[in-house]
C-alpha cells in the first residue's frame, strides 16, 4: 500500500473503532459505566478513558511531540500500575469527562495523521502508530463487549444473526503436510512486535479439525462425564475444575434435561451447530484429550491458516492476501455470535479448513513466547513481559475482533483459567497417531 492508501486506511480504522467505541458506551446508564461489572473487568468508563489515554501517549506525545493534556490521570489509566479489581475504587474520570477527553485527543490526533509524514520514524513507518492505536481501541472494544457479557440484566446490545449456512458436509479433518512453512511477519505494516520477524519454522505433518468444536459434540463430552473422569485433564486442570466446581462451559446451566445459557442478557438453548464459547484452556485440553485428539500447537495453527502447498508461501489470511470481508469471516462484532461450525466456504484455507479467521478465539496448546529476533516495540508491556509459562496462545479471532486486529499472524495470550473471553478451539494429531 502506498502512503496516501495508508494515511486513508489509518483514518478509517480509527473511525471505525470510536463509532464502536461509543456504541458500547452509550447503551447502558451511567450507573452502569461506572459498576464493576465483575471483578475481572474494569468499570466501561475506565476502558473509555484508557481508550483516549494511550492514544494521547503514543499519537500525540510520543509521534507529535506535544505536552501532556491531564498529566494527573496517566496513572489512573496506566493499566499495569492499577489491576482491574482496584480500579473501581479510582477517582476515575467521569462518563462525560472521559468522553470529552477522547474526542479531544483523537480531534488532534486527526490533525497529526493528516501531515505525519510515514517515512521518519520506526513509529511512524506506514503509519504504525496509527494502526496500533486503532487496534489498541478495538482491543478494548472486545474488552468491553466482554464486560457487557458479563453484566447482568436485560439486553442492551443487538445485531442480527450470522446468515444461515448450508450444512457442512466435507471431511472432518484435513492433512496439513509436514515440512517448513513460513511464520509471522515481517512485511504487514501494522503487524505487533510479537508476530514479527517472518522465520522458518518446521512443522511434523499433522491432520486438523476442518471446523471448530461445536455446542453438541462439547455436549458429548459432558453427557460422557467428562468433567468427573481425571484421566482426561491435566492435572491443573483437574485441580481448576475441581476446586471451582466447574462442570460446563460458563454461561451454561442445565434446566429439565436441556442446556441453556445466558447469551448477552437473553438466555437461550445452546445452539448445538455453533463452536462452542467460553471454555478455558484446560477444559479445551481435557475435551481433545477425550476424543483421542489434542489441540495444535501455534505453529501448526498457523500453517494450517496460511500455508499455501501450491506455491509454498504463506499468505495472510487463509483465503489469500486480500483483507477480510463478511464473505470470508465472522469479524468485527457484525453479529453478536459465531455463526455455525462449517460456514464461510469462501474464507477456507487452501487445504480446506474453514472458519480460522473470526467466530471464536481458538486455544492452542502453546505457551507465549518471543520468535527468534524478536525486539519490543515500541512498549514493552505489550509483550515483552507476557512472555512465559503463565500464557496460553489463542489464535483467529471472535466475532468481537475487528478486520484491523485480525490477521494470520495476529496472537492473543490469556491465562489457561480464563473463559469469560470468546474462546473456543478445534483439535488436531500427528499424522502417525
Ligand atoms: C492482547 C488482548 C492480551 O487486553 O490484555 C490492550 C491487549 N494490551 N491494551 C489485553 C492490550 C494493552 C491485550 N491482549
Ligand atoms: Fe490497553
């Protein structure tokens, strides 16, 4: 893309993040932007004001040079110096004020777009900082979206369901051949530091899950006593689920013999031919150890996404270099769902799997670790201190990703605990199980 396609692209993408952004924080009282919804979530009006915050540090400070406009809030909004459960207690910027302080930052920050010049700095190259801050703001919109999944009481946000899909009838899994394929990036413009460099990485051949797992084969697991048979766990997981009582995905509860589930303030039959949601890694673990399969490590993931075997390159999406459209994927909270496992024929990879780019975030079996040569940039608490045993990686994106943060290559980590995230997962195994 040439610099004037990107200057557009980046003045887009953060307009269509703050629509999103107000669209959450407009739809519920004011009482309600200021709860603590769970003790996992921050109150919506501190997402608000970090929103504007980080976009003031990095667009108009770090690029444009500018004083700081409130340099008491900074650390209200540092996200590291105040962990989700204390910030409640914050003498947090209120609704309107948060509101006035974003537009005012990104009406400068608009100012700065259109005469930076793309060529200067590292942070300025193709527009990165750009690009960044509107994935920075969608990130949060997912945050957000979760929050609103979590809060109780009536419906607040609506979209139409995915369209209906004609019933999948291909194979079950696919080969991926063995061999080395070509992971992360260093070509994307706006790709993060941790997706970068490009590096070879070799890769045993393995088959893969053509769809995500669905509600009802994930029903079979619990209608097996799955959650009761310690040889399927690992024995974290065992502990995890046995300490809390865990026998289901959250959201679920089972009422005369059918499983229902609070979906976005309406509760609802689970709906047996969508990928399951909300499961953390380790019932994601226990559910492939039990159909005799395990998850793909992110390697294989990524393969699986973007390898090509005609011309041995990987490509950007599954489907090919061209950027996401609603034909290809589940993305950008269009519905407020994954649409049924087997849908989006045209976002199939080469080899024929469907569905690795949006509807449900999928659980690998990785830790989060750096590639080979990775550098921080331009904050090392984007990645650089995730990295570790402590994070699983989940690959694809939701629904509730945004086509600007959403890639082949794009990684999100979470703890192995974590199910109030639009997680879902497929299986896979070595070609010699
Ligand atoms: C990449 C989703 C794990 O939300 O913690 C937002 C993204 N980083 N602000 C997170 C992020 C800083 C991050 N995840
Ligand atoms: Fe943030």
């Amino acid at each position: 893309m040439d610099t004037e396609a990107l200057r557009e692209r980046a003045l887009t993408s953060l307009a269509t993040a703050r629509d999103r952004t107000t669209l959450l924080t407009s739809c519920v009282d004011e009482p309600d932007l200021t709860a603590q919804h769970s003790p996992l979530m921050s109150p919506l009006v501190w997402d608000l004001a970090h929103i504007g915050n980080q976009e003031e540090l990095w667009l108009l400070r770090a690029v444009g040079g500018r004083e700081a406009m409130r340099p008491e809030i900074d650390s209200l909004y540092d996200a590291f110096e105040h962990p989700r459960a204390e910030r409640p207690s914050l003498p947090l910027l209120a609704p309107a004020e948060a509101r006035t302080y974003a537009s005012e930052v990104r009406g400068r920050a608009l100012d700065l777009l259109a005469a930076a010049d793309f060529h200067s700095t590292r942070l300025t190259e193709a527009g990165f900082a750009f690009g960044m801050i509107a994935q920075h703001e969608q990130q949060h919109d997912e945050t957000m979206l979760i929050t609103h999944q979590l809060r109780k009481g009536p419906q607040a946000l609506t979209a139409p369901d995915p369209k209906p899909a004609p019933l999948f009838t291909g194979p079950a899994e696919v080969l991926v051949p063995g061999g080395s394929f070509t992971m992360g990036t260093s070509l994307e413009p706006w790709a993060l530091d941790n997706e970068r460099p490009a590096h070879p990485r070799k890769v045993a051949p393995f088959w893969i899950d053509t769809t995500p797992v669905t509600n009802a084969a994930y029903q079979g697991f619990i209608e097996d006593g799955g959650y009761g048979t310690e040889r399927w766990w690992s024995p974290k997981g065992w502990a995890h689920v046995r300490r809390h009582a865990i026998s289901a995905p959250l959201f679920w509860r089972k009422e005369g013999g059918q499983w229902l589930r609070r979906h976005f303030g309406v509760t609802e039959p689970v709906p047996a031919d969508e990928p399951v949601l909300h499961v953390c890694w380790y019932e994601a673990d226990a559910y492939a150890r039990w159909a005799g399969r395990r998850l793909p490590t992110e390697a294989e993931w990524e393969k699986a996404a973007r390898f090509d075997p005609t011309t041995g390159r990987s490509a950007r999406y599954p489907w090919g270099d061209a950027g996401p459209g609603p034909e290809h994927a589940n993305l950008g909270q269009q519905h407020l769902r994954p649409a049924p496992s087997g849908s989006y024929p045209a976002g199939e990879s080469p080899l024929g799997v469907r569905q690795l780019i949006g509807d449900v975030w999928e659980w690998t079996a990785s830790d989060f670790l750096p590639y080979p040569g990775f550098r921080a940039f331009p904050y090392r608490e984007y990645s650089d201190v995730f990295f570790g045993s402590e994070y699983k990686v989940l690959r694809g994106g939701s629904f509730a990703v945004d086509p600007v943060a959403c890639r082949g290559t794009f990684r999100n980590w979470d703890y192995p605990i974590r199910r109030q995230i639009f997680s879902g997962f497929r299986t896979a195994r070595s070609e010699r199980d």
